[in-house]
C-alpha cells in the first residue's frame, strides 16, 4: 500500500533495517538484516510516498485488503 511521506512514520525496528537499491538505484528498499522481510520501500513510481508491506502493520488484517477492487475502498484505506 502505498501513503504519502508525511503519513509514514516508523516506530520501531529501523536499527534492525538495511537497504538496497535495484537495477537504476532510484527505488530504496528496506529489508530486515534479522529476517529478510522487506517492510517498506520508496518506490520510483511514488517518490513522494512510501510502498508499505501492509502484512508488517499492528491493528491490520491481511482480509482488509482486497488487492484486486482496491481502488474503490482508496479512501477508506488511507
């Protein structure tokens, strides 16, 4: 899911992230050193947000995303 930066905040866990950048470098891309999981990124297509790993969030089922009619809940998602 992807929010604007200045509805991103990170709470906990950035001690225990390292990143990477693909292919051009544009996109940077957090992984966990401790598991692998990949939290958030700052994607090339959206550079003013944040894609979020909705699977990583507290108070979030994954049944609360409907990844293929998602934009007619956009609103009630963000």
């Amino acid at each position: 899911m992807i929010v604007l930066a200045e509805g991103f905040e990170l709470l906990v866990g950035g001690s225990s992230l390292e990143s990477y950048r693909f292919n051009t470098g544009t996109a940077k891309h957090r992984f966990c050193r401790n598991c692998g999981i990949h939290p958030f990124s700052r994607p090339r297509s959206h550079p003013d947000g944040f894609d979020v790993n909705v699977r990583c969030l507290d108070d979030w089922e994954i049944d609360d995303l409907d990844g293929r009619n998602w934009e007619l809940r956009v609103d009630e998602i963000r």
